[in-house]
C-alpha cells in the first residue's frame, strides 16, 4: 500500500493499483482546499472514513446514470436544487422536507409542461463544503468554507479548519439520505443526492470498487460537480473525476472557451456515454447569447452527448442597496430564457435547470410576484451562502419555465 504524508494507507480498503491512482491525481495542485493546522488529525480521520460504510450505493449510481442518458438524449428533463449550503443545524426533517417539497413541486410543473420524465437532484445529503472568491471575510477572519471545515461564526477559533468536521458531515449526509430513502417508499417521487466535488481529503475517502471491472465509484453522492473555481484542467479536481464512475457536472462561467470544453470531454467521456457529463453553465444573463452558441456548437460536432443544464443563479450576484448578497428574480428568468433560445436556435436540448432554493419563506433574492425589494431583504435572511429563491419563487420560475417548455 502506498502510504501518506502521515504514514498512513491512502485509501482504506481499495486495491493498490486504484490507490496509486488516486495518489496521482491528488498529487496535481488543488485549488480551494482548506489549510489544515494539523495534517495528522486529517489521515486520522480519513481512515475512519475510508472503512465507513458509504452514504449512496452502486446500484443508485447507476440508476442515476441511466436518467441522465435518457436526459442527454432528450426523452427527459433534469430538475436540480437545493440550498447553496447546507448546514450540520438546518439538517433537520423539517428543512430537508420543506427543500424536497418544493424541488418536487418543480418537477411535476416542468414535467407536465415537458411531457417527459423529469431528473429530481437535490443538492442535499452533503453539499457542505464551498468555494470561495476571496481567503478573508470583512471582519478579516479566515473565511467560512462550509459546515465540513469550520463554522460560520465570526470567532477566529472557530474559523481553523477542523478535520473533525468531516466526520459530523459524514455523518449529517447519512441522516439525510436516510430521510430521503424513507420520503421514497412513502412514496415521493425518487430524488437523487448531489454536492460540490471540492474538499478532496474527504471526497477520496469515499471511493469504493463496484461491478465486474471494479470501477470506482464516490459513494459520498450520486452526482458530483466541479465548480468553476475548481475546474483547471490540469488541476487535481478533474484527475480526481475522471476516476470517477458517477455522472459528473461541470459548471462553466462566461469565460469558459470552447477549447477547454472539448478538453473536459475528452478526459471525463472517452468512451462517450450519454449523460456522463453534464454542461452547468452559469454565465450571467447578459453573456449567455453571446457565450453559450460557441460552446453548443463545439460540443454538438464533436458528437459527445451531454446534458446541458442552466444554472441562472451563479452568473446574477450583486450586492443591495442595504448591503446583502442577492439575485433579482428578473435576472435569474432572464438567463433562463437565453439558455432556451440559444438552443432551440442551434437544435439542440436544453436538458435542465439548476437553482438554489428553499422550501422555507426566506427573503435573499428580490424580485418576483412577490415583489421582495433590498429593505425586505432583513426580514429574512438566513443562507449560509448564496441567497436562493424561496418557495413562492420557485413556483412562479417553475411556471414561467413550462411555458417556455411548451411554446
Ligand atoms: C455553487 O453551486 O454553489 C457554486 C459555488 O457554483 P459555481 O462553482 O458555479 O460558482
Ligand atoms: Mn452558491
């Protein structure tokens, strides 16, 4: 077995040439990753996680697999979304059911609108883990990079990184995934888990051998994307997902060129597989006419089927009058739109929606029939990221979207 910084065995259980593997991938620069005080804690805590039992099954995996194939080639829609992040206390019955009410919701109106099967996706079940664009927040502490580092009070103690967070998140995702388990026999519709595929010294711990050939599959999720800030092609976040056998998301900003795409596809679907990757592009409403045709184009004649999904969140942040970080409704439709007229021009799919949202009556994007403007925004504001839409919102997004599905 290969053995870490720490004289430990890499990855648990695996087999030692899947190990060396990993190791080389993870041996590439990775952006985005915490600095931890004590990298002896993190091997501590890696081995327990790598003989934990996983949170999804191969079996789930490959389900999901099978959805996005039929989503790349048309005959479905995907539907994802769910908080920007979750956190160990909101991880409770009452926001996890509140958050799968309303994504479900949104299915069954795009579903109907789409005439095909929708994708539902959360992001749920361990998307606790964030980017961020800058190392230090306005107080000047270390920044909060979600509840699976260090926590979001402005202490610097609680600011470290804490290694030991990655066992409670472990943990808060199996309860999740349990209640999402428990909604399906009771009869909700099936919903599949996803996250960020960001912190690796966790994400490696939950790769397990599955199947005849023995792939690996990252049983932390059933889908995991690669964030724009994370998505440098010779950086460790692609290595480590092209040894992946889960669907795989990559979120492209306005800067995303066409070479690059052609690059993500070639590494991450060599045996071109349907669905295998999915496009989330997040340009900003004002680029999509201008971005998305070149990227479409590209990917359409170099014969790989993708999912293309819009996010209309990621690309319309600003900042309110009263200060808070927020999206107007009107943007986020606005994207939205661009997203379908770009396709429908080029004939080809647009295969999704991805948002942040919540089932609970918050007040973080203005906008909307409900008029939400900067002075409402105190009522109630309680992401621990990035503002998402609230129930209301969602709804009326997810009508206006079935109309453009059946114009
Ligand atoms: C996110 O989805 O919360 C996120 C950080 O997105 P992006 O990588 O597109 O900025
Ligand atoms: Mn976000």
């Amino acid at each position: 077995m290969p053995v870490t910084e720490a004289g430990r065995s890499a990855s648990g259980p695996l087999p030692p040439a899947a190990c060396g593997r990993i190791d080389a991938a993870l041996a590439r620069p990775a952006a985005q990753q915490p600095q931890w005080p004590d990298r002896r804690a993190v091997a501590e805590v890696r081995d327990v996680l790598a003989t934990a039992p996983p949170i999804t099954t191969p079996v789930e995996v490959d389900r999901l697999r099978r959805r996005l194939a039929a989503v790349a080639r048309g005959d479905a829609f995907l539907a994802q979304g769910g908080d920007c992040a979750e956190t160990f206390a909101s991880n409770t019955p009452e926001h996890l059911g509140a958050n799968l009410r309303t994504l479900l919701r949104m299915s069954t109106v795009l579903g109907h609108a789409a005439r095909v099967p929708v994708v539902t996706v959360g992001r749920i079940a361990g998307q606790f883990a964030k980017p961020r664009s800058k190392t230090t927040d306005a107080h000047g502490l270390p920044v909060y990079r979600g509840d699976i580092v260090n926590a979001a009070a402005p202490d610097p103690r609680l600011r470290v990184p804490d290694p030991r967070r990655m066992l409670r998140a472990y943990a808060n995702s199996r309860a999740a995934m349990r209640l999402i388990r428990m909604l399906r026999r009771a009869g909700a519709a099936e919903i599949f888990a996803s996250h960020e595929c960001l912190l690796l010294d966790y994400e490696r711990t939950m790769l397990r051998p599955a199947g005849s050939d023995g792939r690996l599959y990252n049983l932390s999720s059933h889908f995991l994307w690669i964030g724009e800030r994370t998505r440098e092609l010779d950086g460790a976040h692609i290595a480590f997902a092209e040894l992946m056998a889960n669907p795989i998301g990559i979120k492209l900003g306005p800067t995303a060129t066409a070479q690059q795409v052609l690059e993500y596809l070639e590494r991450l679907d060599p045996h071109r597989e349907p669905g295998r990757v999915t496009l989330i592009t997040r340009l900003g409403h004002q680029h999509v006419e201008q971005v998305l045709p070149g990227l479409v184009e590209t990917v359409a004649a170099s014969g790989h089927q993708v999912v293309w999904q819009c996010d209309p969140m990621h690309g319309n942040t600003h900042e309110s009058t009263t200060g808070f970080k927020t999206r107007h409704f009107d943007r986020i439709l606005a994207e939205v739109r661009s997203f379908f007229a770009v396709h429908r021009a080029l004939g080809t799919y647009p295969g999704g929606i991805h948002l942040e949202l919540t089932g609970e009556p918050v007040t973080e994007c203005v906008g909307g029939a409900l008029h939400v403007s900067d002075h409402d925004l105190r009522g109630c504001y309680s992401t621990a990221c990035d503002p998402r839409l609230n129930h209301r919102q969602v709804m009326e997004l997810a009508v206006r979207i079935a109309r453009i599905l059946r114009s």
